[in-house]
C-alpha cells in the first residue's frame, strides 16, 4: 500500500477559488456517512420529509445518474455518492437544490475487483464527510479524499480486493475521532486501517482474522474512550480508536456479515443473518452437493458442470463457487462452501459498554435469534424499538432493552430488501429492491402501522435513502430522486 499527497490544501483552495467555485469549510453535514448521523438511519429532530412520494408525487427534481449500489451522503449544498461507468470509477457530488451536477472525480485503477454482477458492483461503498472533506472507498483502489469543491487532497492505494465468492466490496469507510476508517475484509490480507483525515497519513492498522465481512463499522463513545466496532466473520470486535488496540469481542456472526452496528443511548446494537447456520431459525438449509447433482447433472457424470447451470437459479451464482475456474464445481469445492458458511451464527442482540477480552457472556445484555433477521438491511434503533426488514416485506419490531418480540409481520411491499429503513419524526421509511417501491409505517407503534403504500420509482433500489430537513433523497439503479412536498 502506498499514500500519496497530490495537492496541498492550499493550493486546491486556491484553485477552487480561481476557478469561481466555494469551498465551505466546516459545512453542514446533516446526512455525512452510510445511514445518515452515527450510522443510525435516523434524521434531524426538526426533518419532516413527505410520507407519499412516487414518479409523480412530491418529486422534487429527478436527474440521471451513472450506477452504482452506494447511498447518497449530504454535506452543505451537496449530495455525493460513488459510481461507475464502464471501468471508469467515479466520486460525483450533485447540488442539492436541482439536482445538477457540480463535480466528478475519478478513481485510477486498472482493473475493477472481481465482484457479481447481480448483486454488486465496484461502486458499493458509501462515501463520508467530516464536514470539510469527503472520503471515498473503492474496492478496487483504495481510498481518496477530496475538499467540497472535489480538489484531491491525498489517496491512499490499495491492490484491488478478494472477496469470497468474488462477491465484491460492501463496506464503507467512516470519519471518527479525526480518523478515516476501513475495514477492509478479503481474502489476501484482512485488515482494518486508520488513517489521520486531514493528511492521509496512516495512524495504525491492525491484520484481521474475517475474511468476510461487508458491515460498515460503527464509532462508539464508551468511558474507555472511542472504540470501533466492526462486525466480521465469527466475531465483531471492538477497537480502541486512538491506538487500534483490540479491546473486546463478541463471538457469533453470520457467516457473511453484511449488516452494520448501530449505537443507540449508549448501546450497541446488531443484527443480521446469512445462509448456513445449523440451527438456522428461518428453516433455510445450503443443498448438499448430492443434491445439487440431482437437480444440475443432466448428462449423470457425476460432476455439476457450467453449461449445467444455464437458465436455472444456480446461473449467477456459477463462477463465484468455481474455485479453480475449471468449469465445474467439484465435491470438494462446495463442501469447502459449506462448511465455511456452517459457523454462521444468526441473531439480534444488544452490548453494553465497558467489555473487555471475550466479552460475549459479561457484557451482552440480550440476544435473540428468533426469524424476521435481515440479511443485508442494516436494523433500527428508534423510540425504543429495535426494528428489521427481511425479504418478502417482513417487519420485526422488538423492545430495544429486552430483545422481546413486540410484532412480527408482512407489512411492507412484497420481493427483496437491501436498503436499510430510515427514519424521520412519526415516520419509518421502508424500501424495496425490485422496483424502489416505498411504504412508511408509523414509529414506535405497537403492531405495524401503515401510514403510505407508494407506487413504485420503477427501477431497482439497493441504496438507503437520505433524509434533509424536509426532503427525502433516493438513488434508484440509474436515477437520484428528491422528493419534498411544494
């Protein structure tokens, strides 16, 4: 890895300058990183976004844009996101009023991470700001910094990640404590990094031992001080922000970590469910590779083989689980699959500061791993419930102190869910990832509420939502949406 200082501040500034342009240093950043203030999904206190929003309805401004699976964060007059067009990786930031495009900078790599289409792409991470700079991530590169005017003001290189089942990067980076923070989980060399936000320079990095974790981390205030928490394969761990010391771990993960912990008066919080588990409380079970060949082995031979899986569910899914990329998936191979994915260990449940070494049976105040777990909706914490979206449009709401169930039901549109809920005054915001279709229940009631069933934007939705003040901001699979009513 390498760290390179391109351009000095001063010297971008000036520019910005020369070239009639405003740097708003210390801007507003109501909406700085994945999942809004603190990773929580929660808006201001005074945010009141319309309830009833669709193609026709509130819309504000809609402007095309190049894809990509990343939210949307605001800072001052922007909204900046990550994408890609081609092979070209991009940081664009859009003005915030009309949608216009105010800048676009590049990411230089040579070739993209390998990753699924269906499922993901190099532009996944979510950008995040401290109000006066903006980082971004990508798997492929590494991490680049820019002012608001888009002045590059340090890189830092990486070599393009591997992930299991070339699955692709899902993390994003975030800003505390002066500090920009990656988790970076792939298979060459696992790693969580921090470096100093103002010049790039590395401040410590500690080797991990996930190999599997997409989760963005999250920045906890404890009276040990500021501690990382960083969901993984097998353990979330806690580390000690001004030196990256591991202070604490919880055992039990999914095996593919794709939520993110969330901090809620003092709490941390997480939840999240993958395929795999033995004990799995949602009855799904990964086929044994016997039964893969009754359902694939059409010519009896013994082996599945590519031309096999056309046309069929297994299709996407092939070249990731060919190890060896020789055209088949042997025995072997798969059962490798299965038993990495069979530690998966699926569940909610609630931390309590202060832990120290293993702090899995001391400090953990609740757990559940009852159904209704998201697998890549991030949970949340809102007037003292804990609330997910799972697949089908399935709603759990538990007590944030207990972990007691308070309901569990189909409440929101029907299909797939990557986007997390989001949540501003009365309301939670639901988004499915078919067709962007939008429902919004009521908070903090005792069964679930709704309030608005949207019309579909009509394109798919992987993106969480922004909530500004009182406008609600969406990037749909070729669009950024706003939404405010006149």
């Amino acid at each position: 890895m390498r760290r390179s200082l391109t351009r000095q501040t001063a010297l971008g500034f000036w520019l910005a300058w020369c070239g009639g342009l405003q740097t708003a240093w210390g801007a507003e950043a109501p909406w700085p990183r994945f999942r809004g203030p603190g990773g929580g999904g929660i808006a201001a206190a005074d945010a009141a976004p319309p309830t009833e929003v669709g193609p026709e309805t509130n819309l504000k401004w809609k402007v095309e844009a190049p894809g990509g699976w990343s939210s949307p964060i605001v800072v001052g007059d922007l909204l900046v996101l990550t994408a890609y067009d081609g092979d070209a990786l991009w940081t664009i930031a859009y003005r915030r009023a009309d949608g216009s495009e105010a800048w676009r900078r590049g990411a230089p790599t040579e070739k993209p991470e390998p990753f699924l289409a269906n499922e993901g792409g190099p532009a996944a991470s979510t950008p995040a700001t401290d109000g006066e700079r903006i980082v971004s991530y990508f798997g492929s590169c590494g991490l680049f910094c820019y002012d608001l005017a888009g002045n590059e003001l340090w890189r830092f290189s990486m070599p393009p990640a591997r992930t299991p089942a070339d699955f692709g990067t899902g993390v994003s980076p975030i800003i505390a404590a002066g500090l920009a923070v990656l988790v970076r989980d792939e298979l060459n060399a696992p790693q969580i990094i921090a470096l100093d936000v103002r010049t790039g320079r590395p401040k410590w990095d500690k080797a991990r031992t996930s190999v599997s974790g997409y989760g963005t981390p999250a920045a906890w205030t404890t009276p040990a001080g500021t501690q990382i928490a960083a969901p993984g394969y097998g353990r979330m761990v806690g580390y000690d922000a001004a030196t990256g010391a591991e202070a604490w771990f919880i055992e039990g993960m999914p095996a593919s970590s794709c939520t993110s912990p969330v901090v809620s008066d003092g709490v941390l919080y997480f939840a999240g469910w993958s395929p795999g588990a033995a004990d799995d409380a949602e009855g799904f079970k990964m086929p044994t590779y016997d039964q893969l060949l009754r359902q694939y082995d059409r010519n009896d031979d013994g082996v599945f083989a590519k031309a096999e899986a056309e046309g069929g569910m297994f299709a996407a899914l092939f070249d990731s689980n060919d190890t060896n990329k020789d055209g088949k998936i042997a025995r072997d191979e798969w059962e490798h699959t299965l038993a990495f994915m069979s530690n998966s260990v699926c569940s909610a449940f609630a931390v309590a500061p202060g832990g120290e070494g293993d702090a899995s049976q001391t400090h953990v105040l609740w757990r559940e791993q009852s159904g209704g777990l998201p697998y890549v909706p991030s949970p949340l914490v809102y007037r003292g419930q804990l609330i997910m979206v799972k697949d089908g449009g399935i709603v759990t709401a538990c007590d944030a102190a207990t972990g007691k169930r308070i309901y569990q039901k189909r409440a929101v549109a029907s299909g797939g869910y990557y986007a997390s809920p989001v949540a501003a005054g009365d309301h939670v915001y639901f988004t499915s990832l078919a067709d962007g279709a939008i429902t919004v229940l009521k908070a903090g009631a005792p069964t679930p509420q709704v309030v608005t069933k949207n019309k579909p934007l009509g394109e798919r939705t992987a993106a969480t939502p922004a909530i500004v003040g009182e406008t609600l901001f969406v990037r749909t699979a070729g669009h950024l949406w706003a939404f405010a009513e006149p």
